[in-house]
C-alpha cells in the first residue's frame, strides 16, 4: 500500500499508476483546521493503492468462474504482460485473455510460481500442430497470433544424459523453440503448490509441465556482448553487499527481458 498527502499530486500518482499497472486504491480525508474568520479549511487526504500481486512470467491457476467468463480459457494460464490488464495465454490452446483490475480483485487469485523457482529445461523434439488441428469450441475466445502452438518433449537440462525418459507438454513457444535450445518452465508434477483453484481441478487437465521463457545464452556472455547501457535515477546508497547483489542480478534479468522482448 502507497499512502500521500498532497491531494492533486497524489491524485496525479494515482492515475499514473493506474495507466501502467492493475490497481484499487481508497482515499479518505480528515481535517485538521478550520478558520472561522476566512471560512477556510484544512484537510489531510489519504491514498491507500493496492497493486495486483501478478507479474510477467509468473504461472496462474485462474478460478473455474473467472476461466469461463474469459471465454472459457484455461485455469492454467502463463502471464504474458502486465501493463493496465494482465494480460493472459493458455500454452495448452494458445487462446489469450485480458484481465483488468476489477475483475481480478472480485476474484483474487496467486501465482502458483516466480521466475527464479523456474526449471531449466532441454528442448528434445517439437512439433507445431496446424490452425487446422487446433481444439476449437463455441464460444472461445480469441487465440493468439504471435505465438505457435506445439507439442513439445523435453527433459531438465540437470538430468540430461542421466534420464532417458522425456516429458511431453504442449506450449505456445512454438515458434521460438528448436531442438537442442533451453527454456524455463516450471515443474507442475514434482512440485507441491498450495493453491485452492488448483486442487479442485482435475488431475487429468493439470500439465507435468509449463513452458515459460526461451533461455538465449549464458548470462555473462550476453553481458560481454552488449553494447548498450540505460539510464536510471538513482544508485543504491547505504544498502548492505546482499542488497546491492540482488539489485544488480534483478537489473542483469531486466536487460535480459529487453532484449527478448
């Protein structure tokens, strides 16, 4: 929660954040003087803002009412984007959904997984599947055109060599993914996630496994190879080697994301 006391600037802030980010916010006044003479008063203005605890590349398990009302789209869904909506694909069908504020909060929901718990992954086979072989039903939403729908086997990067045994899963990164490349998914099947809406639904429509993000190269390699800086506002002042090592690793991802966007 964000808390002002300046009511036209607070309100200025209120309104940014609404255009860039899914939010609720309250406002409350209380007054603190009155002169008799002039007629005037004082009032201290309050802004509570809450901000959907949802960010890009995080992995959801939608409520079954919410899923329906989204053109019957998938309760597990991958984040897209986050912007004013959050923005919503099914790798199992590669229907897409937007989601506002308004809706979000009637039904709040939580990620079921951060990028940094996510599993790097082995690309061993991938198959596109046609426009014409994809599932279609009355009354479903919108399917995107910037993503490739595939089945795809893969295995953990850790066991590879290891563990013959692959994983089959379906994803949208159908075209960005070849045999031999890297991603990061997460593990449905071997992890134990406390989520309502996930254990309600049934075992048989839960993936083993969602792909998430195409991994390009290693780190420092791709640190090496760019050539170009952004500016910022300001540095870290009086933060401990811990705080100063996680912003730098947070902006290293932050550069990353850039360049795959």
């Amino acid at each position: 929660d964000f808390f002002f006391g300046f009511e036209p600037y607070a309100r200025k802030l209120v309104d940014f954040l609404s255009s860039v980010v899914p939010i609720r916010f309250n406002t409350s006044k209380k007054l603190i003087s009155h002169d008799q003479n002039s007629n005037t008063y004082n009032y201290k203005y309050v802004f509570s803002v809450e901000v959907v605890p949802i960010c890009k590349d995080n992995v959801v398990c939608l409520p079954l009412k919410v899923a329906r009302s989204l053109g019957s789209i998938g309760q597990i869904c991958h984040v897209n984007k986050v912007t004013h909506l959050i923005h919503l694909i099914d790798p199992n069908t590669g229907q897409v959904a937007d989601m506002n504020a308004s809706t979000y909060f009637k039904a709040p929901f939580q990620t079921l997984v951060r990028p940094k718990q996510l599993t790097e992954y082995t690309v061993i086979n991938i198959e596109p599947i046609s426009e014409h072989d994809r599932h279609k039903f009355a009354g479903q939403g919108a399917l995107s055109k910037k993503h490739v729908l595939a089945d795809c086997w893969v295995v953990k990067s850790s066991e590879l060599g290891l563990n013959d045994d692959t994983i089959h899963c379906r994803t949208h990164l159908g075209h960005l993914l070849q045999p031999g490349d890297t991603a990061l998914g997460f593990d449905l099947k071997n992890t134990n996630v406390n989520d309502e809406n996930l254990d309600k639904m049934a075992a048989g429509k839960i993936p083993d496994v969602v792909l998430i993000k195409k991994v390009y190269a290693e780190k420092s390699l791709r640190n090496r190879r760019r050539k170009w800086k952004l500016k910022y506002i300001d540095e870290l002042h009086g933060a401990d080697g811990n705080s100063v090592a996680s912003a730098n690793e947070d902006y290293a991802d932050f550069l990353a994301d850039l360049e795959e966007e």
